[in-house]
C-alpha cells in the first residue's frame, strides 16, 4: 500500500489547583504537502459522560472519558471496514488550538536531481571550457 502523509495526533490537558489532570479536547492535523510557513486552527472535541452526575464529577472530583487510542481522533489503527460509524459517541466541541508549523521537504529524489544536474553543468562547463580554449587557438 501506499504511504500515509504525516498526521500529528494531540490532546489538550488542563491542572487545576489540586494537581488533577482533565481532558479538555483532541483534534488531528495533517501536515501541509508544501514548504513554507503555515498557520492552522483545528477544532477540537472531547468525550463527553452521560448526564449531569458525570459532569459534576469531572468538575469537582476530577477525571473524564479518555480515548484509550489516540488514532480513534480520525480513523482508529484497528478499523478494517468500509464505513465507520461513530453513532452513540457522544462528544462535545471544546475550542480550538492554533499551530504555526514551519515545513520543508527532504527526499532523495530531490537530492539525485539537484546532484544529476551539477554534474551535467560541471560537463558543460568543462565543454564549454575546451571550446573557449580552441577559438583563443584558433585566433592566434
């Protein structure tokens, strides 16, 4: 199969007074395909328990549904299906984080090429050398 492009998979974590950690949200980004410099805004979302009692406890007490595979953000590593379905997962929107991600591309084939054409431009210039060279000759 063909290579994925990179997908950078984040949870965002708040600590209250008490040392608790809470999952405020998750989100996925995919890198940008070209050099440069972007900025992003993802969304993210968290698990959310049923019923107030839930809410309550996750607020006073501390914890909160958690994904117990980060991949679940989009496509879990296990799915081996045509259709996914998350129905009955039940979440909320929690905000948004922005990233600024400074990007470059390294590849081989890069390399190869820029390596191929300093060669071919090292040979013209030789020949292009020999040619000056013989019309000195040839004026003298």
């Amino acid at each position: 199969s063909l290579p994925q492009w990179p997908v950078l998979y984040f949870e965002v974590l708040s600590l209250d007074f008490w040392q608790r950690y809470r999952v405020e949200g998750y989100g996925s980004l995919v890198l940008p395909t070209s050099p440069g410099v972007h900025t992003l805004t993802i969304p993210t979302w968290r698990p959310v328990g049923l019923g107030p009692v839930a809410e309550m406890r996750r607020f006073f007490i501390g914890g909160s549904p958690e994904l117990e595979d980060l991949t679940y953000i989009r496509i879990p590593s296990t799915f081996k299906g045509k259709r996914l379905s998350r129905f009955g997962f039940r979440t909320e929107t929690t905000g948004s984080v922005t990233f600024r991600l400074c990007c470059l591309q390294q590849s081989r084939a890069f390399l190869e090429n820029s390596a191929l054409r300093q060669r071919m431009q090292s040979v013209l210039d030789r020949l292009g050398g020999f040619s000056q060279q013989s019309s000195v000759y040839n004026v003298l």
